[in-house]
C-alpha cells in the first residue's frame, strides 16, 4: 500500500471541496471495498478525506410518501429499519443476502453503489485489464471468466457489477442524490452505473469531487409480491453468479405492475422494462414467466466458463417471478431456493 494523506471532513462542503480540488483524492467511509483495493494496489489515492462525521445518517419519510437514505446508513441499519422491513421487504431481503453481518455493519448505503468488480483480473495488478489500466487489454476474454458478464459487456470489458443492494434499488426505481463543485442533483439509479463500452475504467456518471448523499426510495410498491434470489457458488459470503430482484403489484388474479432486475450478469444491474411490460395484464403462468426471462437475457452470450449463466438466469427469472405471483419470498436466512 502507498504512502498516502488522510483528513476528516466536518461538512459536506468541506469534503467536497477537499476531493475536488486534489485529482488524487477520494471519499473513504466503512472503506470495505476502497481499503481491499489499496492493500492489493488496485487503488492508489494520494488523498483519503473521511466523511464518517457528516450528518448522513438518517432515514427519513419524504413528502411523496417514500423514504430518503442517507448515504451514510450502514447497510445492516437499513436492512432491519422497521420502515424498509414493512415497506420495502424487497430491498431489506437483498441487502441481508450480501456480504457477512460484520460487514454489513461497516458499509454504507453510498458505498454499497460504489462497490467496483470483483473481477480476478482487476484485482490482480500482474494482468492485463482495461478497468484498472486502460489499453493493457482483457484477461477475462479468453481466459477465466466463469463469473464474468453474459449481457451489455463490451470487447473492452466482461466484469461485472458485485452489489445485491443495488440489484433491489434498480427494480426499486430509487434516486440517487449527489451534491458536488457543481451543486446538487438528482440521478435516476437507472442512469447512475453504466455499461463498460470503449471506457471500462468509468463505473458510473458521478464527476470527480462528486458524492452520493443520499438515496430516495419512491412510495411503496411490492410489499407483499416480491422476491430476491441470488444464486451462488458457496451458500453463504459469495458473490452472485445471477440475482433477481422481482416485484409484482396484482389486479385480482392478473399481474398490473412488474420490475424485474438481474445482478451478476452486466457491468450493472440490468432492467429490460420490455420484459416487464409483457407481463401487465397477464395471468401469472410459468410460460408468461418463460416469455419474459426470454425477452430479459435476449441477447445474452457467455464467453464459454460462463455460458451456463444463460440457461441459469432464465430459471432463476422464472423461479423469482413464480416466489412473487404466490406471495411467498425468499428468506435469506434459508439457502435452499424456494
């Protein structure tokens, strides 16, 4: 790890103003994924400004009905909040089937968006990867890339996007807040991550001295029509190789409203609202179910270890779909899929 400098900023605008005048500076708050990255000198900020101080950690009721996240609320705080528990089951179950309790503890809402991948080639400064070099190439291409991405991947870049949180938020529809040098704004969470193209080393629209500072969740949909599924190597502690976030809102017996997102599969969360929109004014079937994973993964190409994702995410869309038309979610303290 580099020789670095360390301040702890008092405001929001002190710590903007920190990041935004040093090109090498960056946020560090539960430092979960940024500190990992430094020890494997992946990272390497010249400039460390905490922002564990600021008052970013409240949730709170919004006028619209929804919920406003600090970006400082630790992810297990948010998962067991009474509100997201009753309101946002969806979100609440997501986020306990990432990570451990212990980090859970320590990360942050913010963070949580931030996370980069979790690619071996990115970690391992010894290959070629365009993410963490630009121009060196693609080691995944070619090589080991078993977790890597079947959908909007690039000849630049197969890696993935890690979080399960945000996997929920991206069905969620939430709003994600960002002040900056430039002031405040609101970001679409459909617009804040992006897909790897000819700039793999970008993972999201935030400009340099930018930082997320909040997280608004719309009024509540889905409490009892829900699902999150996350398919995994190991039964715990794992990374998805594929994760659905699905949320129904039933009309008697025929489906009016549905989001559907995929996690471990893109260089982000991936929402196709054509597959959604299959579904309206339909009764749940498993060959309605069948249509829309199929119109979800169109397009879908693995890169030979990872070809099973494919066949793999197509069941696990029709197994989340089925989980929320019968009102019965997964419970993550239970690994056996439902």
């Amino acid at each position: 790890m580099m020789n670095f400098s360390y301040t702890r900023a008092e405001t929001v605008a002190d710590a903007i103003s920190a990041v935004s005048g040093d090109p090498g500076a960056r946020y560090i708050a539960g430092g979960t994924n940024l500190v990992d990255l430094m020890k494997y000198d992946v990272e390497r900020p010249g400039r460390l400004v905490d922002i564990t101080r600021l008052p970013l950690r409240d949730i709170e009721a919004t006028p619209a009905g929804g919920l406003r996240i600090g970006a400082l609320v630790p992810n297990s705080d948010l998962a067991y909040d009474p509100r997201v528990e009753r309101d946002y089951p969806l979100l609440a179950s997501a986020i306990l089937a990432g990570a451990s309790a212990q980090l859970r503890n320590a990360a942050t809402t913010g963070g949580n968006l931030l996370q980069r991948t979790r690619c071996y080639y990115f970690y391992d400064v010894g290959t070629p990867c365009n993410k963490r070099a630009p121009g060196t190439g693609c080691g995944a291409i070619g090589g080991v890339n078993r977790i890597h991405a079947i959908l909007g991947a690039s000849e630049s870049c197969i890696a993935t996007h890690p979080s399960d949180m945000c996997v929920a938020l991206a069905a969620l529809e939430a709003v994600v807040h960002v002040a900056g040098p430039e002031g405040e704004r609101t970001v679409a969470f459909e617009d804040f991550h992006r897909l790897p193209g000819d700039r793999p080393e970008i993972d999201n629209t935030l400009k340099h001295g930018e930082m997320i500072t909040a997280v608004e969740l719309p009024a509540p949909r889905f409490g009892t029509r829900h699902t999150y599924i996350k398919l995994r190597d190991r039964l715990s502690y794992a990374f998805a190789l594929v994760s659905v976030a699905a949320g129904l809102e039933m009309d008697g017996g025929s489906i009016r409203e549905a989001r559907i997102a995929l996690g471990g599969v893109a260089h982000k969360p991936w929402r196709v609202p054509e597959a959604e929109a299959l579904l309206g004014g339909q009764e749940p079937s498993r060959e309605l179910f069948g249509a829309a994973a199929e119109r979800l993964l169109q397009g879908a190409q693995g890169q030979g270890e990872n070809d099973f994702k494919i066949e793999l995410a197509r069941r696990a869309v029709i197994r989340a779909l089925g989980q929320a038309a019968a009102g019965t979610p997964q419970v993550q303290s239970v690994k056996s899929i439902n």
